[in-house]
C-alpha cells in the first residue's frame, strides 16, 4: 500500500464520519427536547379538553366583562373626560372576536386547522 492510497482511505473515513456524526449530533439534540414536545402536547390536548368543557361558562364570563367594560366606557365617570379613541377602538374589536368566536367557533376552527395543517 503507497502513502497516497492510505491518504485517500483516510479522506473517505472523512467524508463518511462527518454526515454521520452531523445525524449523530441531530439525534442528541432532539433526545433531549423531544420529550418536551410530546409533554406540551400533551398538556395543550387536555386543556383544550378543559377549556372545551368550560365553554359555556367562559362564554358567560366573558360577555359580562363585556358589559361591564361597555358600562364603564360609556356610562361611567359622568365628569366632562373625553372619551379616548384607542379605548373605544380596542373594546369594539373585542366586541367583533367575542361574536366571530360565539358564533363562528366550528368555522374558525376549522380555518385554522386547514391553515396550520399546509
């Protein structure tokens, strides 16, 4: 065996160590935060189970928080204060979510499960 045919033995244990240990060092480091993974989805299945059953309920909460916040905002504080548009604007736009989410639950549901899926 010459000197240039050990070189070149030694150059393809090169190129064949460096792909692997690159997927070597992949796997380590998904061992190590892949079962985070699989413990937050774990965790995000049951409180969707949670908040699904608390649907009802949140609802409720909501829509009187709704009401106090439109009570406050229009009826409270008979003093001369200018009402602030930003605050108008951000408790209408909670107004539109709360309707779009009561009433088209299914539909954004399935939006964003078409979305995230592609």
């Amino acid at each position: 065996m010459t000197i240039g045919d050990s070189r070149r033995q030694e150059e393809n244990k090169r190129v064949i160590a460096l792909p692997i240990a690159a997927i070597l060092s992949v796997i380590g480091s998904l061992g190590c935060c892949l079962p985070l993974a699989f413990v937050a989805a774990l965790g995000a299945a049951t409180a969707s189970a949670i908040f699904t059953a608390l649907r009802p309920w949140l609802l409720i909460l909501s829509a009187a928080l709704l009401v106090t916040g439109f009570l406050q905002l229009y009826r409270g504080g008979r003093s001369c204060q200018r009402r602030d548009v930003v605050s108008v604007a951000i408790f209408w736009i909670a107004v539109a979510i709360f309707l779009t989410m009561m009433f088209f639950s299914q539909q954004i549901a399935s939006l964003l499960a078409g979305r995230l899926a592609s």
